[in-house]
C-alpha cells in the first residue's frame, strides 16, 4: 500500500529528526561514545535504504511530495549536526535516497541540475568515502537520466554535457587514478544516451572533447619515451601512466558503446599504431628478463615487471572492450586494418613468454574478434587456435584448478571456435578430434559452473552443426564418423558427471544433452551403421547394450530392472520431439520466465525427471543375490536391451514404463 508504506517511513524519519533536535535544545549535539554514533548512523542508514527501497511504488504527484518532505528532514537533521563525519554521512544519504528517484529528477530539471554541480563539489573533499560517494552517485543519475544532458533545456545556453567536458580537469584534480577512470567513464555513460550518433556522429565528437587531455598526456609520455632515454620507458611511472591512461581509453569505449553505436572508432584509429608498439616493446622488455630469471616466480618479480604484464594485459581488454562494441558496418575495417597486425604480436608473444606471464587476456580477445567478426576471421583461425589451443591445454592439464583464470578463457575460446568458425574441426585429424573431443567433455566435470556451462554450451554447439551440415548435403558419412568413434566417449562422460553429486546446476542441462543425443540414434535417418562386429537389429540395440553394461560395472549394487528400464527410459523419452534436427526440450511453464538457468527453465521436463529418478535409484537399490548381468533376451545375439516401444505421438506411455518403478 504506498500511502501506508508513505506514512510509516514519514513518521519513522520525523520521529528520528525530533529526537535528534530534542538532544541539540539541551545541548547533546554531540555523542557521548562511539557507540551512540555508529547507532545513529545505522538507524539513518536504515531509513534512507528503506526510502530507496519503495521507489517507483506510488504515483508520480505522490511520490514528488514524499520526496521533498524526506529531503527537507534530512537536510535539517544535516543543519544541527558539529561533526564532519556525521554532516558527511547525512549528505551520502541525501544522494542516496536522491538518485533512486529518477522520475523526479527528469521532471526537475532545475533540481537534477544542481544535485550533479553539488556531487561535483564534493569531489574536492578530502574526507573519507565522499569523493567515491559523488562519482558512484553520479554514475547512476547518468545512467537513469543520461539524456537530459543531452539537451538544451530552458534558460539553458548550451546542453549540460558540454559544461560537464570542460569542466573535467578540475573536477580531477584531486582524485586518485581509479576515481579518475571512473568518472571519465561516468560522463562516457551520457554520451551512450545519444541516439542520434549513427547519422550525425555526435558521439564521436563528444568523446574526441572529453578525451582531449588524456590525448595530450598520451602524447608527451609518447614522446618522451622516443626521445631516446630507456630509462624513461622502463621506469615504473611511466609505465604505470600508460596503464592509467589505457584504463580511461578501456572504460569510455565500453561506457560510452551503449547498443554498439561505434562511436570509438576513430579515437581507437588513433590509438592503435601506438598501442601495437607499446605491447611489442615491453614484450620484449620482459622476454628479456626471463631468460635471465627463469627461476624467480612471479610474485617475487621486480615491480617494474609487474607493471608491464598489467599495462599488457590492459591493452588486450581495451581491444576487447572495442571489438565487442563495434558496430557491425565497421568489422570489416576492424578485421583488415587492425587484426592482422595485432594478431601477429600478441600471438609471437603468447608462445614465447613463461607460463607464469602468458596473459589470459590473449585468449579473451581472440574469442571477442571470433564472436564479433565471425566469417571474417576464417583466414586466421587455423593460426590461432594451432597456437593458443595446445600451449593452453599444456598448462592447464595438470590439475583442475590451477590457472584459473586460463582456465576459463580457455574453454570460452573452445566454445566460439565451436560456434563461429567449425570448419577448422572438419580440417582435423581423428587424433586431433579426439583430443578436442576429450577437451569439451572435460569442461563438463569441472567444478567452476561457468567452465561446465562451456563445456555443455561447446559440445551442444557441435553436435547442432553435425546436424546441419548432415541435412545440408544429405549425407551421413560425418554424423556416422563422429557417433563411431565418440558416441561412448560422450555418453560414459555425461553419465559419470551427472551421478557425481558435484553438478546439480548443471544437471538439466546435461539431461537435454543426453535427450539429443538418444534422439539421433533413435530418429536420424543419416546416421548409418556404428557397429563393425555383432549381429544387432538396430544402432539403439548396440548403444543400448553397452551402456547397460558401463552403468553396471559403475554402480554394481544396481539390480538389472533397475538399469534396463533406465536405459529404455532415455531412449523413449527421448523421442519426443525433434525440430529442424535439434532437440526441444518439453520444458514445463517456468516462475523464471526471463532467466538463463536452465535448471529453473526445465527442472519438471519428464527426461529431466527420468534421469533423477536414477539418482534417487543409485542411492536406494541394491542388487539381490539372484541378479544377472542388466542385459536383454536374445535371438541369438550378442547381448542386447529390448527395442523401446512408443506410442504413435513418438512418446513412451505410462502403461508401459513407469519412473515410480525406481
């Protein structure tokens, strides 16, 4: 109810301002320990939250007289304190409750205004948690309000932006570095606001002004540098300038790209033959100073080297950062001006430098120009994964946790390659496949949920493009080659994941997976023949067959109903949908209609139920003493599992097979 909701935070914060006015009459305005303050400060914060809380619950005329009262208490609770620590605390709310109100702030111009010049004053105060307060605040007004910047408004000679650009250097001068990049990339959020910038290029000439003294500094350590003086290249403050000066670059091209409107690109133009250089010098800079201490880990490392490796590791994120907000007329200048030449360093780099130094970003950014530049990249995706995919996986391989963070651009690599270039795995040997096969498959077992989600995404992928390329030209000579010498490989993997507790999240996922691969068995009329020796009736006899006796020798204590009917189970349900040669799951209604977890979406889907049945099956069941071997009666055959029998919607009945049976 808002206006109860209005009332009990009315009376909550007057009662609150009374107290405090009562304690200032008799001449308390201050407090008597710590304690007392942290306590007012916490009640304060309490209330103010609980403002910001209900914002947007009450109609506009509501909510603007709600608003000022709340204002005009808090500014008078502001008034009677003595300490800058409580006036300070009291103001930071103020912003808080201020910049939840986005509606009101549009409606007052006048009033957004002059909250924005306030914030900017207190970014020349010292105190402890104000300036990181003005720019957190001015960065979710600019986000919520960023347009009305972007307007003459009345009485007003030029739009507010203009005022804020010219206005940067002092409102940095005494900040920090990361304050610094932080509030570049809050006024590059204004600039995103600004929708006309496909046809009059507004934007670009909006982040040529507010990078105009970053350029310049740029400039003189550029020059500087080249003045012949090495040491001012090697020295720490150099380099940690450029790293402070990328930063800026980094987040205005991802603030400022908004729905990718391209408005970087000519600064980005600019940058790139410097960039280039800087990356190739301090490359070399560190080579060198690895093959003369090849023992010294990196944490023992010498400042200064540590200092390339981040200025390195920037300028592949702002590469990154740009690729992913290009516009799509732009990708093919980007991929014949700029990747030839940057895939040649960071390359040339990646194999020469240590284990410990080889920068993850790397892997990040091939995976950006692949997603981004698709067929674009076709030319050089045989170098490119020929290079970072078996130095990764040398490093990686050892364990399951360490190189976390190559860890996981390894496999987002892998899974791009899958999606956008696959022809270079139909260029590949069976060796080859087999060792990427066994990649993808490994990604399922990984604890970290991102890398299993990979590994499910990668091998969907893959199993989505053998479909397609089987029905474009009519033939199943590649789906047969892949089913025959990696059907058990995949499903033994699949099955050993999904009972091992550690995946739950993951485990619809994995079901669907299972359900389009049963289906192809059962229903691709491509697929040809997987066995070479035994007489079986059909592919699903064969698999079936040998699945049973995988899952037997697993779980022993398993009773051959038990298994049997699992294995029927997987095949039937399995059946019962197929769409353009992919699966579509039979995902019943979901309280998450816009979440991407698919174990919300497809927890109550019958396979997905089949297959937690078995779950509940390997933890209850134990084989009776007069248990055989969970395989089918024969005609003479090898051991075989009974043809799934379905009904004539291609779905099993419950009639003749029951979950409840488990």
């Amino acid at each position: 109810d808002p206006s109860d909701t209005r009332s009990v935070i009315g009376e909550k914060l007057t009662q609150f301002s009374n107290n405090q006015e009562a304690k200032r009459r008799t001449g308390g305005s201050g407090y008597n320990n710590p304690q007392e303050e942290n306590q007012f400060f916490a009640e304060l914060n309490s209330l103010c939250w609980s403002i910001g809380a209900v914002a947007g619950s009450m109609p506009p005329d509501v909510e603007k007289s709600f608003l000022v009262v709340v204002i005009k208490i808090l500014l008078s609770l502001c008034e009677v304190q003595q300490s800058k620590n409580a006036k300070a605390i009291i103001a930071s709310c103020i912003m808080y409750v201020v910049r939840k109100y986005p509606r009101f702030l549009k409606k007052h111009w006048k009033f957004l205004q002059t909250v924005v010049r306030k914030l900017i004053e207190f970014l020349a105060e010292k105190h402890p948690g104000v300036q990181d307060m003005s720019i957190e605040t001015l960065n979710e007004i600019c986000q919520k309000c960023g347009h009305k910047f972007l307007k003459i408004q009345e009485n007003d000679q030029d739009i507010f932006l203009v005022e804020l650009i010219n206005g940067i250097n002092s409102m940095t001068a005494k900040l920090t570095y990361e304050q610094i990049e932080n509030l570049y990339a809050t006024w590059a959020v204004i600039i995103s606001h600004d929708k006309s910038s496909r046809d009059s290029k507004k934007s670009t000439q909006y982040i040529e002004k507010l990078l105009n003294t970053p350029n310049q500094r740029y400039q003189q350590l550029l020059q500087l540098c080249q003045s012949g003086n090495n040491n001012e290249f090697n020295n720490i403050d150099t380099i940690e300038k450029y790293v402070h000066l990328i930063r800026i670059y980094k987040g205005v091209c991802n603030a400022s790209g908004g729905d990718r409107n391209g408005c970087f690109l000519i600064q980005f133009t600019n940058l790139y033959p410097t960039l280039i250089k800087l990356y190739t010098g301090y490359a070399q800079l560190m080579n060198q100073w690895y093959k003369q201490n090849q023992n010294v880990p990196r944490s023992a490392a010498p400042q200064e080297i540590k200092a390339m490796s981040i200025l390195k590791s920037e300028i592949l994120q702002l590469f990154e950062t740009f690729v992913s907000k290009s516009m799509k007329c732009d990708h093919e200048q980007i991929s014949k001006q700029f990747v030839p030449q940057f895939l040649e360093a960071i390359l040339t780099d990646y194999q020469n430098c240590t284990n410990l130094y080889k920068e993850y970003s790397c892997l990040n950014v091939c995976s950006a120009l692949i997603e981004c530049l698709d067929s674009r990249m076709t030319e050089y995706i045989p170098k490119i994964f020929g290079t970072l995919f078996q130095i990764t996986l040398d490093m990686i391989k050892e364990s399951m946790d360490n190189y976390p963070d190559h860890r996981l651009a390894f496999f987002r690599f892998l899974f791009c390659v899958c999606k956008s270039c696959f022809n270079v795995f139909q260029q590949m040997n069976e060796t080859q496949m087999q060792l990427v096969i066994n990649c993808i498959m490994w990604g399922h077992e990984h604890i970290d949920y991102r890398i299993t989600e990979y590994g499910i995404k990668t091998l969907n992928q893959f199993l989505q493009h053998i479909r397609k390329i089987t029905i474009n030209q009519n033939s199943g000579q590649l789906i047969t080659m892949f089913y025959q010498n990696f059907i058990f490989l995949i499903l033994e993997k699949l099955i050993h994941v999904m009972t091992d507790t550690l995946h739950k999240q993951s485990f619809p996922a994995m079901c669907f997976e299972l359900k389009s691969i049963c289906n192809d068995i059962n229903s691709n009329q491509h697929l040809g023949k997987l066995y070479s020796e035994g007489n079986y009736p059909s592919n699903f006899e064969f698999i079936a067959s040998k699945l049973s006796q995988f899952i037997q020798n697993k779980f022993q204590h398993l009773t051959n109903d038990v298994i049997s009917k699992f294995v029927m189970g997987l095949f039937q349900l399995a059946n019962n949908q197929m769409n353009n040669g992919n699966i579509t799951p039979n995902a019943s209604p979901s309280k998450y209609p816009h979440s991407n977890n698919q174990s919300r979406q497809h927890a109550n889907d019958p396979y997905v139920q089949h297959c937690q049945d078995f779950l509940v099956a390997i933890r209850s069941v134990h084989r009776s003493s007069n248990s055989s071997p969970a395989v089918t009666k024969t005609n003479g055959n090898n051991n075989q599992v009974n043809q799934p029998q379905t009904n004539g919607n291609n779905g099993v009945t419950h009639n003749e097979f029951n979950d409840d049976d488990l």
